[in-house]
C-alpha cells in the first residue's frame, strides 16, 4: 500500500487561521500536521507514503530521513491540488501498488485506526468525507479503477462518488472523526478538543 500527501510550501498554508496564529506559527502548524499524518500513516498498513509538494525543501525538512518517505516536486506544468495528487497516483502504480490511499496533511486526529478503517472496505473506491460531510479528505483507490478525475475543492465528495459511479463503481463511505476532522479555519481550530487544540498551540510557538 502506498499513501499520496499533497502538501503546499508551509509559507503558503492556512491564511485562514490568520486570526489564531501569525505567519511563522502557521508556518510550524503545516509542518507539524503533515508530521502528524505521516506517522499515523506509517504507523497502520502503509509501506510508502509520496509527498507531492511545490516546496521541496520545505518539505524533505518536515518529513525527515525516513526511507519510507519520498518527496516528489511538484511539475510546473501541473499546477494545483488535483495534479499534484494525480502525479502522486501515476507515480504510486508504476511502483505497482494495488490501491492507492489519497491523504490530505492536515488531520490532526489521525490514528494508525483510522488508516486501518479506510483500508478495511474492500470496494475498489472509498471516500472518506470532512466534517461537514461536503468535502473529501482521503480516498482509497484500487489500481484497476482507470481514468478517475480528482475533484478535491468544494463539494468534492459529492463530486468524487459521481466519478466513481461514472466508472461503474459502488464508492463506500468511511465516517470516522480521525478522518473528517481537518484544519483550515477558525471554526475547525475551535471545534478541536481542547487537549489537542493546546497541544498544538505548544508546537508552532517556536
């Protein structure tokens, strides 16, 4: 099994949690969530994990030396959120993985369970939806699933399960708070527990 984390440059990060943390905070939240995700992705079934990144060196800098762990640079030429996980998916099967589970890098509830959950269905798509039920923060594709278009962006689960219903397949839906639960803006950051709101306020004050 290898995971796809698209991550953006932690410069460009969460402008909309501009109210709760400054530029540099923001910055080290990036890098801590996407830490975070990596290991509980490292930590359940997955054996690789592609970050797929327009900001290379900050990213070898979050991920480390872990050999399980490989940076791709984003193509210039392929520019946004749906590329880069589409380079991570080409990249993935022609390193002959059976299924492909797309992550994104900033769910700061995630558990090696989690992962587990997401992997457990055994149809050939499974999307896993955000908080308010809209979006889509992870999908496990099967690599016999051919010619999927990503649709991350607004209203992207919805999008997402059409696409797979336009290839013929059944999407399963996994609920789980590990993985609805992400970190783009001020209602996100109050809705987290505050253990783990605290948690992460010690890590980005530097």
């Amino acid at each position: 099994m290898i995971a796809v984390v698209p991550l953006r440059g932690g410069g460009a990060g969460k402008t909309r949690l501009a109210d709760e943390l400054g530029p540099a905070e923001r910055t080290r939240l990036v890098a801590t969530l996407a830490g975070h995700v990596l290991g509980a992705l490292l930590a359940g079934p997955v054996a690789r994990v592609l970050v797929v990144t327009g900001d290379p060196e900050f990213a070898a800098g979050v991920m480390g030396s872990d050999r399980r762990v490989r940076v791709v640079p984003q193509p210039g030429g392929r520019p946004g959120l749906n590329e880069a996980v589409a380079v991570g998916q080409e990249l993935a099967l022609e390193a002959g993985a059976r299924r492909v589970l797309v992550a994104h890098a900033d769910l700061p509830l995630l558990t090696a369970e989690d992962v587990g959950a997401l992997l457990a269905p055994a149809g050939r798509v499974v999307v896993a939806p955000d908080r308010s039920g809209t979006g889509t923060n992870a999908l496990v594709l099967d690599g016999s699933v051919s010619g999927f278009r990503f649709r991350f962006g607004p209203g992207s689960r919805e999008a997402h399960e059409r696409e797979a219903r336009r290839l013929g397949v059944v999407p399963d839906v996994v609920l789980r708070a590990g993985t609805s639960t992400d970190l783009d803006t001020a209602a996100d950051w109050a809705a987290l527990p505050e253990a783990v709101r605290t948690a992460l306020r010690r890590a980005v004050e530097g």
